[in-house]
C-alpha cells in the first residue's frame, strides 16, 4: 500500500465545509512524501511596527502561562571601582555676562564712576579724585610722564599754537610718581569742576585776569593744591640735564594725605556719569588707527590691537610710554573732542618784554559739539553735551541715546574746529 493509501485510511470524511481544505492539504503532504516544505527565511519586523494578529481557527489554541516559580537571571553586578586617577572633565570657559551701566544707580560703591572698573579695594572712591597738570613739550624733556598709565581720564589739548599738554585724572589708582608737572591753562578752571577733582598744578598766568586770579576765584578755589616751597606731595627729580621747569614731580599717597590735612579729602559728587557697556554698541565702522595732527607740532596716532581689546598711543612717531613702567600708553576708548577754541588776547601765556608772544586759549567744552569715540577697533560719531557747569561730558547718538564707551580708562583729544582735516581715521 502506498504512502498515499495509508493516509486516506486514517482520514475520517466529515460532511463540514473544511473538508475539501483538509483533502487538498493531504495531497500535498503526500506529494512531498510525508514531509511539509521548509519554510524560507522572512525579514525582521520593523520596530515600532504592529504585530498582525492571528486569524481565528475552529478551534482555540493553547496559550503558555508563564512558570509562576521561574527565577529571573541576577542583574548584572557592577564593575568594581577604578584606582586610576580620573581625568578632569574640561569645562567650557563662561562667558562674562555683558556689563551696562548708565545710571549712577548701575555703579553701586564698588564700581568707578569714571571708567565703569570694579576695583578690588572701594575705599579708594572715598577720596576726591585729583587733577594734575603734566607737561608735554619739548619731548625731549618731558617724555615718557610717569603715571599715565594709572590716569582714569587724561585730556590732551593745545596750549599756546599747536602745542599740548595734558590734564590726568587720577581716581581709583595711586601711581608712585608723576610728572613733569607743569602750570594750569584756562582748561582746567573746567575739568575740576566737571570731575569734582582737586587740581595739582604748578601755578599760571599772573596778571588781574590771569588763569591764576581766576582758579582763585573759582567754584573749586579750596581744592587748588599747588606747588608752594616746602609742601607735602611735590619734589624736583635731581637732574640738570632738564630744564628746571620740567623737574617738577609729585607723589599722589602723599598728595591725598595732604588734602586730608586740608580737609578737601572727600568722595567726589557727580549729577550723571558716561555710559558704559562691555559690548559693542551696534552702528560703528572702522576705527582701528586714528592720527591726530596738532599743526604738525604734535602727531597723536591710536593704534587698536585686537587681541587685548587696547588702543596704542604714538607720539610724532615714537611709542609714548610710562615713565613708571616703560609700558607704552594705551587706553580702552579714545574721544576726539571738537570745540571752539578762543583766543583771550587779556590773558598772555608767554612774553618777551613788553610784547606777548603767545595769549591764552579758552576751549569752551560746554554746551554741545561735535565727537568721535573710538572703541573696539570702531568709530561712531557722537554728540559731546555738557549743559551745566557741574556736568561731565556725556556722548549721544542722533536719536540722543547715550553711546557707551568700553570699560576702562579714557584719552580725550581736544581739537579745534578751525583746524583743518586734523583727524584721519581708518
């Protein structure tokens, strides 16, 4: 009896409709001797996908029901802890957060009202900032001034003709030495009541309407701190090289302890301050090399060096340096200051005989004018404003919002209007 005989005996015929399937699949297993085909690899389900649910048959099938008592496998058992030094993970530096500062209020008693610096002692803004006068001219006796470097201000204006001379404020650092000190101009019966400063200097013009008759009658007469035989704070460095008008030099720490002695030793008050912002206001073009041409007597140029965010001062084409440090002079903003610059013919800076050579120039740094601050390597142009005697400069864009300078200190070069194109400016 073949395969096929064998296997209809032991089919039952039931009349059901699932009878012509069972038959048909008979067939089949007897055409392959008995043996069902192998089945051909499929592929993986996707994740994610659903599984097809099973088509329903005459009767149910079994399902498994897991083994109550299984033992689930022991989680694994961690490794045993390393004994080689950890590597540290490297941090990200943090950015600063950005600094702005516009009101007084912004300062708080920790920051310098006149650069926008934290600075790491706050008693020093407990002591009136002091304005010292320093010579420039003739360089060869004059360069490098010791302390410009520690200035938080310095104004940079001609005196008689192109010739300049400086007026630096000192505040929040105390400098050992500076020098040369030379006399007052018609300028400084502005700054000190502008800054709230003492004025260091070394006397001035004589005469009913001399620059010295009217310091004395000035707002600020009680803080005229000058160079009197035999007073603290001022000393004439020993060398006869120099002319003995250039040997005139003083020590700050020494000059604040007189002034407590004069009791004018007090915090400075200030109305309003300069804006300052750690971030560079949007708006500005390049400005990374300034040249200043005073008439060709004096030849600023400001050179900006990425790198540490400063500008870099040459002076008729020398590095201008720190007699204290031979760190050559640089500064975190530079303002060019155009003003009217006026002749006062009753005031005579320099005579020989009966003839004045030289009459005194009165810069009229208030009301408003025209500005360029410098800063990050850009240039914006600015209004100057200073509407009350008491007020310092503060810089303005068209729409008048204050322009911010970086933190840090400041040079101001005062040019004359009448001059012609003084600035170049890449």
């Amino acid at each position: 009896m073949n395969n096929e005989q064998l296997i209809m005996n032991k089919i039952r015929f039931i009349p059901h409709p699932s009878s012509l399937l069972i038959l048909f699949l008979v067939l089949i297993l007897a055409a392959c001797g008995g043996k069902m085909p192998t089945p051909t690899a499929t592929s993986v389900r996707p994740a994610n996908t659903a599984v097809p649910v099973a088509q329903a048959t005459d009767s149910p099938t079994e399902t498994a029901v897991p083994n109550p008592t299984a033992t689930l496998p022991p989680p694994p058992t961690a490794p045993p802890p390393s004994t080689a030094t950890p590597i540290p993970t490297p941090t990200a530096t943090a950015t600063p957060e950005p600094v702005t500062l516009l009101t007084l209020a912004d300062f708080g008693d920790n920051r310098n009202p006149l650069t926008g610096e934290l600075v790491p002692d706050p008693s020093v803004l407990q002591r009136r900032p002091i304005a010292v006068k320093l010579s420039n001219s003739p360089p060869e006796y004059t360069r490098p001034q010791a302390g410009l470097n520690q200035a938080d201000l310095v104004f940079e204006h001609v005196t008689e003709g192109p010739i300049t001379r400086f007026t630096a404020v000192f505040y929040s650092q105390t400098p050992p030495d500076v020098g040369p000190i030379r006399s007052a101009r018609m300028i400084d019966i502005e700054i000190p009541a502008m800054y709230d400063t003492a004025l260091v200097f070394s006397g001035a013009s004589s005469g009913a309407d001399g620059v010295y008759n009217r310091l004395a009658a000035s707002d600020f007469r009680d803080r005229l701190v000058r160079d009197i035989a035999g007073e603290v704070g001022y000393y004439r460095i020993d060398n006869e090289d120099i002319p003995w008008e250039h040997r005139l030099h003083a020590i700050p720490e020494e000059l604040w302890q007189r002034m407590d002695d004069m009791g004018i030793n007090v915090p400075p008050t200030y109305s309003e301050v300069m804006a300052f912002s750690s971030e560079t206001p949007p708006g500005g073009t390049s400005g990374t090399d300034a040249v200043i041409n005073y008439r060709d007597w004096t030849v600023v140029e400001w050179q900006y060096d990425a790198e540490n965010g400063r500008y870099w001062r040459w002076s008729d084409g020398e590095p201008h340096l720190d007699a204290n440090t031979s760190e050559q002079v640089n500064a975190a903003n530079v303002v060019i200051v155009y003003a009217i610059h006026q002749q006062v013919v009753s005031i005579c800076e320099s005579q020989s005989g009966d003839v004045c050579n030289a009459h005194s120039t009165e810069i009229q740094i208030w009301g408003q004018g025209d500005a360029i601050i410098l800063r990050d390597g850009q240039q914006f142009p600015a209004t100057w404003k200073r509407e009350n005697r008491s007020n310092i400069l503060t810089f303005y864009d068209d729409a008048g919002d204050p322009i911010p300078l970086q933190i840090g200190n400041t040079w101001f070069q005062l040019v004359p209007y009448h001059y012609s194109n003084p600035v170049t400016i890449e």
